[in-house]
C-alpha cells in the first residue's frame, strides 16, 4: 500500500497513519505553560502538529524522535500563516522499537536506484581520458562507497534533501557541466564530467541517514563536505600510490583537487577557492543550476506556500527567498 501522502493533505482530513516523529519540540506560553509540536513524516514528506497542550500532555508519553508512532487527528489551517497542521486527537501510540522499516518514513527520489546508476556508469564509462577515469574510479569502481553513495541525501534540509537525492544531483551535475562543456568548445569535456561525479563525493561523510531522519555528521560542521570531500580524494590517490596503482601526477591532482573545493563558486557559500580554471567555473554553474531546479520543483508543488487555486504564491520560497509563480495553463494546450 502506498504510504499517505502527506504533502496532498487538505483541510479537515482525517488521519490514521504510522509515520516517524522527526522532531518533538517543547515550548512555553506567554503565561509559561508547556505545550509540545511534533514533526511527523513518511516517504511523501513531512508535517507538524498542533500544538499538544499540558492538559493532553500524556498522550506523548514514550514520544521522542525516530520513533515509529500510529497519529490520530485532521488536519487545519492556522490561521495566521495559512500552513497546514495536523490536529491530535487521541493518544500517540509509539510502535515497538525494531519493527519500523525506517526507509519507508524517509523521502525517496522517485526515480530507481537502477536508473540513475546506469545513467551515471554511461557518463563514466563515456570518459575517454585514462587519468580521469583512473581517479573517478577510485571511488566509483568501488562497491562499498557505491553503497554509502546511493543511499546518501543531496542536503539535509534543501535540494535534493531524500534518499537518492547525491546520486540524482550528481547525475544532473555531469550531464548539464557536459553540455556546458560542449557548447563552450574550448573546455576539457572529459575533466568537467570527472569534477561533477568527484564535488560531492564528501557528503557520503558529512550526512547521516537513521531513524532520526536525514542529519549532518558532526565533520559536517567541524570541516564541511567541500573540504571533505577533498580529503577524500587525496586519501585515495595517497593509498593507490602505495599500492603502484595510481599513475595520476601531482599537477593532476591539484587540479581534481581545485575542482571539488571550489565547486560552491566563492567563500560566503563554502568554497575556501573561487574557480580557476574554465572547468572548475562550468562545474561550479552546472552544480547551481541542478540544486537550483531541485528547489523550484520542490517549491511549486509546496501547499504550505500555494494554497488551492493560487497562481502566485502566498508567500516567498525560503529556498529561493523569493515568491513564485505557478503556470496556469499549458504550452502544449490550444
């Protein structure tokens, strides 16, 4: 059975679902009473709770995050933001741990695994330049990073934010940095492909995925996934050349090495290096350009921001910091 779809969720529905507490957060009101807001989701997404109010406070006893929990209630408006709530109604009954199969409670890209491997081995396996494939291979010939890699989200919060999503966005990277490349005809098109499948190796690190959701390690904060991911790779080629497998020279790998810490374009958005090179500067457009289009679909299909019928949105995307505009009708329609 298909889980509920919780982003589809209309005023006065009711609901009868298992679903992951994300968050339980308490809060006071102004005369200092405790009230709880519970966020709860599945596959589709997620959605907060009403306030829980001391009088009801046991019916979230045992509640905490990254339990599995069966939720009575509907869902309202409130009022002063037009955001959608669900309302308890009843006790929360928490499941018993173990039994939570904690992937069908956390959202999936919606194209297979499969798929976006082949999509990725083509554009690896299309890399005509030894060197280049030799230091993407080392991780991508790899089985066990193949495994951390596919199941690893493209943020915690942002595009790309699902199961998935490194491998989707990592799929888009190299195939729009490979157009770029073409189209910009003096650019290295084997390099640019190889910088796209390397930038983000360093999320494999940095994000956690368990019963509490999609989290950050705590090197996310102490080091970030650009530097990261940089560390990685020079970790790589440092063991393959103790091993005599490894016939990159040290030019070529500072520049595989540029190419993942300059890949956010400049300092105020993580990068330590601004793109030096023509290759360097496409990849960093090409990561833009996918992470942006990730948070504008996300955007325009968010009903916490479009209300039934609008065209405009209500109010500004805090991805894109800025209100959006929903298409009311269709090119390919007279």
């Amino acid at each position: 059975m298909a889980p509920l779809s919780l982003p589809q969720l209309t005023a006065g529905a009711s609901v009868s679902a298992e679903l992951l507490v994300l968050e339980r957060v308490e809060r006071t009101t102004g005369g200092g009473d405790p009230f709880w807001v519970l966020t709860l989701g599945n596959s589709s997404g997620a959605l907060q709770t009403a306030p829980v109010w001391k009088d009801n406070a046991a019916w979230l006893d045992g509640v905490e995050k990254g339990r599995v929990v069966q939720v009575l209630g509907s869902v309202e408006v409130y009022a002063k933001t037009g955001a959608r709530q669900l309302k308890v109604t009843g006790p929360v009954r928490v499941l018993p741990s173990g039994t939570e199969r904690i992937d069908e409670f956390l959202p999936r890209v919606e194209y297979a695994t499969e798929r976006l491997w082949d999509a990725l081995d083509k554009l690896r396996a299309g890399i005509s330049t030894p060197r280049l494939s030799e230091a993407v291979n080392l991780f991508f010939a790899d089985d066990a990073f193949r495994a951390r890699f596919e199941r690893t989200p493209g943020a915690v919060r942002g595009h790309h934010a699902k199961l998935g999503g490194l491998l989707l966005h990592v799929c888009e990277v190299a195939s729009i940095g490979q157009h770029m490349a073409k189209t910009m005809r003096k650019a290295n098109v084997d390099l640019v492909v190889s910088g796209a499948l390397l930038h983000d190796i360093g999320k494999v690190e940095a994000y956690t995925v368990d019963a509490k959701g999609l989290g950050y390690d705590p090197r996310n904060h102490l080091i970030g996934h650009v530097v990261l991911g940089c560390l990685m790779f020079t970790e790589r080629v440092t063991a393959a050349r103790a091993s005599g497998t490894c016939t990159l020279g040290d030019d070529q790998v500072t520049e595989l090495q540029h190419m993942i810490l300059s890949h956010h374009g400049s300092l105020e958005f993580g990068s330590p290096v601004q793109p030096m090179t023509l290759e360097a500067e496409l990849l960093h457009w090409a990561d833009e350009t996918s992470a942006k289009a990730d948070s504008f679909v996300d955007a325009l299909a968010d009903s916490e921001i479009f209300s039934p019928g609008d065209e405009v949105s209500s109010r500004k995307s805090w991805q894109l910091d800025r209100r959006l505009w929903r298409r009311p009708f269709r090119w390919d329609e007279a």
